[in-house]
C-alpha cells in the first residue's frame, strides 16, 4: 500500500508517546475489568469500525455568502484521493470514499479504481446531483428535477441518476444515494402530492436500474432550497417511498437534515425496526443543516445514535449492516484534519455503546426505574474510550496523535507547491 506520510515519521511520531499510551490503556483495562468487560475485546472492535470519507469534504466548504479557499486544495478526484489516503493512514478508520457525480466524473473509472486501490482505499455509496446546473446539461433544474413538471428534464435527472450507477459499478460501490431540492418557496407553487408523485414515477425508473446487489438511499431534508415545503422533507415521507419502491430502497439519515430538537434517536430504531435504515452522513449542527464536525456540537446525541445502532445489531446480528459516512463542510479548517478528528468521534460513539451493561439497563427499563436507566447510559458515555481508539490505530500501524502527525510531516505545505490554484478546477468543496 502506499503511503503517503512518511512510515518512518509516524513511527517516531508513536514512540513518542507510545509509553503514556500504554499507561493510559492499562489504567482504562482495569477500571473496565471492574465492569467485567475485556478492554483487549473492545480494542479489536474499534479495529474493525468504519466510516466512508466524502470525497467533497477534502475541499474548503463555505456558507451562501462566501467561500475563502484553503491552500493546497484538491483539484481533481485523484488529487482528492491523496487526501483521503492520509486521513485513512492516520486514522485506519476510513478505508472507502463516496464520490459525487458529476464533480467526481472520470473517462477512466478503471484508473482511478486502480490508483485508490494502491492508497488501501475503495469507494462505498455514489452520489447524484441533480440540485445544481452543469454546464453541459440540456435543460435547467430551477423548477425542479425529479418531480419537474417537464417530462424532458425529469428525464435528463433520471438519466444523470442512471449513469451514477454505471460509474459506480465500474468503480466498485454497490449503492446510490439520492437527494434532491425538489420542492416549493411559495404556497402554490405547486401542487403537494403530485410533486410527490412525480418524483415516485421517476425513482421507479431509477430503482429498475439498479443491479441485483445494489441498493437506492432515499435522503430527506427538512427545508433548503425549497424552503416552504421539500418533497422529501422529513423521515416518514423517505420512508413511505422507500417502501413503495421496493426491498432495494433504503432511507439514508443525515444529522444535520432535521429540524431543530428532533429525536434522531428514534428515528433510527423506527426505521431499523421496519427494516427500512440504510445509513448515515455524519456530522453535527446548532441551527440547521450546519454540516459542523461530527460530534462538534452534541456527542451525546451521537452517541444515543449508536446505542441504538448496537441494540438493533444484538437484535438482527450480522444482517444489519447500515452505511456509514460522514458529509461536513469545513469553512475554518483544515478539511483533513476536521475529517480525522471526526471519523475518531464517530468510532467514539460507536465503541462507548459497546460499554453499555445491556443487561442492567434491561432490568432497570423492566423495573420502570428512570434514574437508573438514564444514569447506565450516561456511565457509558462518560467513560473516555480515546485510550482503546489511540491503541487502535497503533497496532494497525495508524497515529496515535493523528493531527500531530499529521501537521508535523508538512503534507499541507508540500501540497500548497504542488497544486497551485488553478482557474476551473473543482476542490468540490459543499458551499
């Protein structure tokens, strides 16, 4: 595999603190011994997580009144492949990449196929646009795209939709990922339930396409674009579609696509319960669709996520398998390390729902004891795992300190000589 940070200086940068490391492990094993659980058990765990990187989120976001650009940007989806290479080999926590169609188009899907590979990377779900113009398009999407009332442009969506999944079978992936704008600013703009109906004739054409072993992720947005009333605005309509259209469509939960004080939560267990929980695009929000670094803002939301993730997988074992990615817009950092230090809070979350004494909180909820059941979870949840995460990598031969590392082998810099600004050239990065 090819490394792109230096084998030897992350080597040094571990021995350096390899010996708190082991201290801090050592002292976290015997306080979960005490619990009666195996901190080596949870160490292989945190081992085996995974979150897909987005392959926009290596470029500098912005807001929608600006975007000031960061140095050494990618400007291409290899260049972008680098990026993610060294958040994957800092963190061994985010061996896929989701590309966005068209940003990430390529004439040679097979190259880039072989050039991620040689980086240990592989691309996980594919994403259509079809919120924004491309230059090349035949008609426009400002009235609208899968439920446009024009038959040609609903069909140049479906048709863009359709080409996502050739590229994405070519490159490995084995799912798309569907959100739109779709909707109205005004009362009257158009008419509700055939908007919706349009949009369900022309996902049926889109799912019919789908291979045998893909899936479809219906993603909702509460508001934005179309901010009096989206036609895929909240999880029930997502579901109802998902379920109309068949086994093969799933619903796709953004944290961010909510509105404010919304119990994600139980969002996910009431669709994990039906069957009908596809995934997640992971990151953190105060007011809105913010796209703040996962965990940034409310952990303990996330971390409610997960419990409820791993009670679903003690449930249905080894077929619960939901996609999980993050998908953030990094305004005032640098997008490499946002993306490291949030696929370290996901894998956070993800390991201290493994903690929870499942069966002490069965008991207290049997024993309508509130208090109890609360405080299991929040015991839990104030356990710092980030000695098993930090171990994790070591022994996959990540960073311990992948920030640290990663500013001191001067990547940033050497990419600031190497990708000079280029007029037209894309970092993709979400405004």
């Amino acid at each position: 595999m090819t490394a792109l940070i230096d084998i030897n200086l992350v080597a040094e940068h571990n021995a350096t603190h390899q010996s708190n490391l082991q201290a801090d492990y050592d002292a976290l094993g015997g306080m979960l011994a005490r619990r009666g659980q195996d901190i080596e058990k949870l160490t292989t765990l945190a081992q085996t997580f995974a979150v897909a990187l987005p392959s926009w989120g290596v470029g500098t976001g912005g807001t929608r009144f600006a975007r000031f650009p960061g140095i050494g940007e990618p400007r291409n989806v290899f260049e972008k492949m680098e990026d993610c290479a060294v958040i994957h080999q800092l963190t061994h926590a985010t061996p896929t990449v989701s590309l966005h169609f068209p940003w990430d188009k390529t004439t040679d899907p097979a190259a880039l196929r072989e050039v991620a590979g040689a980086y240990g990377l592989g691309f996980d779900t594919v994403n259509s646009n079809t919120f924004q113009d491309q230059a090349s398009q035949a008609h426009s999407y400002k009235n609208g795209s899968l439920t446009a009332n024009s038959p040609a442009v609903r069909a140049q969506a479906i048709a863009h939709n359709i080409e996502c999944i050739t590229l994405g079978r070519a490159l490995g992936s084995k799912a798309l990922t569907v959100w739109i704008g779709d909707g109205a600013n005004f009362p009257g703009q158009h008419n509700l339930r055939s908007a919706l109906e349009r949009y369900l004739d022309s996902m049926r054409d889109i799912y019919a396409a789908l291979p045998a072993d893909w899936l479809v992720y219906i993603e909702h947005k509460l508001f934005e674009p179309a901010f009096y009333a989206t036609t895929i605005a909240d999880w029930g309509t997502s579901f109802a579609c998902a379920t109309e259209l068949g086994p093969k469509a799933k619903c796709l939960v953004d944290l961010g696509h909510h509105a404010p004080n919304t119990n994600i939560e139980m969002i996910v267990a009431r669709l994990a319960q039906f069957g009908k929980l596809g995934g997640f695009h992971f990151n953190d929000s105060k007011y809105g669709d913010d796209d703040l670094d996962s965990g940034s803002i409310n952990p303990f939301q996330l971390f409610l996520i997960f419990n409820e993730l791993a009670d679903v997988a003690l449930r249905d074992g080894a077929a619960f398998k939901p996609s999980h990615m993050l998908d953030q817009s990094h305004n005032v950092t640098d997008p490499i390390e946002s993306l490291m230090s949030s696929a370290i809070e996901v894998q956070r979350a993800f390991i201290q729902s493994a903690i929870v004494e499942r069966t002490a909180l069965q008991y207290h909820q049997e024993q309508n004891d509130t208090l109890q059941s609360a405080q299991t979870l929040k015991h839990a949840f104030r356990t710092d795992v980030s000695p098993i995460l930090a171990m994790a990598r070591f022994r996959s031969a990540g960073a311990i300190n992948p920030v640290d590392c990663y500013r001191s082998s001067g990547y940033r810099r050497l990419k600031a000589q190497q990708r000079p600004p280029k007029a037209g050239a894309s970092s993709s990065g979400i405004i």
